[in-house]
C-alpha cells in the first residue's frame, strides 16, 4: 500500500466513489453522493495550491481510498490550519489504510507549515463513527467539535 499526492486522469476514482455511494445509501441523513459532482469537486482539489488530493494505492497501483485536504488561515487566529475535507477508504482496507492515509495528510500539513490539522468523521457513510474517533484520539488527537444536521 502506498499513498500519494493525486496528479492523474479524475475518473480512474469513479469506482471507489461508487463503493462509496453504495454504502452511504440508505443513510439516515438523507444525504446523497453524487459521482459525478464528486469527482468534479475532488478535480478543483487538485489544480488549488491550498488543495490536495491523496490516493491510497494498493499492491496492483489500484485506488482504494483517498483524502481530500485543505489548508487555510485560521479565522481567529494567526495558524495556518489543515483540514480533511472529506475521506474513503474500501471497507477492506481500513485499518492500516486509514492510517497511511492519516499521517500522509499529517505529512502534508507539516509541508504547507500548518500548526494544526483537524479531521471529522460521521456516520453518513458508514458504521465505523466510534471506531474511527478512538483512532483518531490513539494517533494523539483530542475532541475538538460536536456538529449536528437537520433535514429542512
């Protein structure tokens, strides 16, 4: 497994926002992926110098997760803040995948002399919230927001 900053052709990630979008089905939220608008958003992460986009590859160079990340001036503050926008991993891979994929955005917080990255997780996509925060806090992050939704 191997992460990397994406430079190539956007829709060679169709399959795994597929993967995606037919595990958020169904969700409680009533949130919906939408392929196509997806990719459209993860390609403006790619040509933005505050953007990036990370790919998880597996053995065989297929994509099997990826995570979208920004960086930004905190809006109280001074610190250039990272921040995960949003991340997939294939049910298969997590685990050590995640983790590449955490500390490849950490990586790349640090390049962009970040002083902060902040990550979120909810259960739109999947089951994995309780287990994805005690991730979260083994790597050394602390509880930082609680956010909530309504369908209007």
């Amino acid at each position: 497994m191997r992460v990397d900053i994406f430079t190539d052709d956007i829709n060679i990630l169709k399959p795994i926002i597929l993967e995606w979008q037919k595990e958020a089905s169904g969700s409680e939220f009533n949130l919906s992926i939408d392929a196509d608008c997806h990719l459209n958003d993860l390609q403006s992460l790619i040509t933005n110098p505050d953007t990036s986009l990370l790919v998880l590859y597996d053995d065989d160079n297929k994509p099997i997760g990826y995570m979208g990340v920004m960086a930004y001036q905190s809006p109280v503050g001074k610190e250039i803040v990272a921040q995960e926008r949003y991340y997939y991993v294939s049910p298969s891979n997590r685990g050590f995948g995640s983790i590449r994929l955490i500390k490849a955005a950490m990586a790349w917080a640090a390049a962009k002399n970040c002083s902060h990255i902040q990550f979120s997780v909810n259960r739109m996509a999947s089951n994995m919230h309780d287990r994805t925060c005690q991730l979260y806090a083994m790597l050394g992050m602390k509880h930082f927001e609680t956010s909530f939704i309504k369908e209007l």
